[in-house]
C-alpha cells in the first residue's frame, strides 16, 4: 500500500515539473519564465522526493535533508535570477511597469539612501 501511495506523490510531483516545462515554454520574457521554473519545479521535487521516502522509507532521513536544501536553495536561486534578469532587462525584452528596482537604485545613486524600499519611497504617499 505504501509502494501505491509514495508512486501517486511521485506522480503528482512530476506532473508539477510537466507544469514547469510548459511554463518555461509559454511564457513570454524570462522574468516569467523564471517564476514558472522555480515555483513549480519546488513543489514538484518536494513531492517527488516524498513520493520516494514514502515508497522506501529507508531513504526518507536523506530526503528530508533533501527537501530542506532545496527549500533553502531555491528561493536564493530564484532571486539571483531575477536580480540577473533585471539587470539585463532591455537585452533580453523584459519590460517592467512599474519598476521599483530600478527606482529605488536611482534613488540610492542620487545619495537618498534613508528611504529606498519603503512604501513612501516607491509611491509617494
């Protein structure tokens, strides 16, 4: 019964990563594409690892390390591509409306550096 369970978990998991590729595909500039690969291919490693440790639960201790690294992983990845993204914006097509990055840097290569990234910074309430 667990061998059942742990294979519908896997499934579900890499119907996820399905997700993700169809997204990687569909999507229109690489900022989207980027939120379509992380987030789905997340909970489709978290589930497909789970998936495993429910069918061998001998491997269940290294699969939570494994869950653990990726959740840790993944948003730090994430964010250092968009960051990539972001700097590279108008080379690859990204048109970004509004752009509070690109506002607050301004603001902090002018010298103000008090109130980048707060609210009254980025729409002047």
């Amino acid at each position: 019964m667990a061998g059942i369970i742990g294979a519908f978990v896997s499934l579900i998991g890499a119907l996820f990563f399905l997700l993700a590729a169809i997204g990687l595909l569909r999507m229109p500039d690489a900022l989207n594409r980027m939120q379509a690969g992380t987030k789905a291919t997340t909970l489709g490693s978290i589930l497909f690892l789970f998936g495993i440790g429910i069918m061998q639960p001998d491997y269940l201790g290294r699969v939570f390390i494994l869950v653990v690294f990726i959740v840790l992983t993944n948003p730090v990845s994430s964010n250092a591509l968009a960051r990539a993204a972001h700097a590279n914006r108008k080379r690859i097509g990204a048109v970004l409306s509004p752009d509070a990055l690109a506002d607050d840097e301004a603001r902090i290569a002018a010298g103000d550096r008090g109130t980048a990234g707060t609210k009254e910074a980025t729409h002047g309430a």
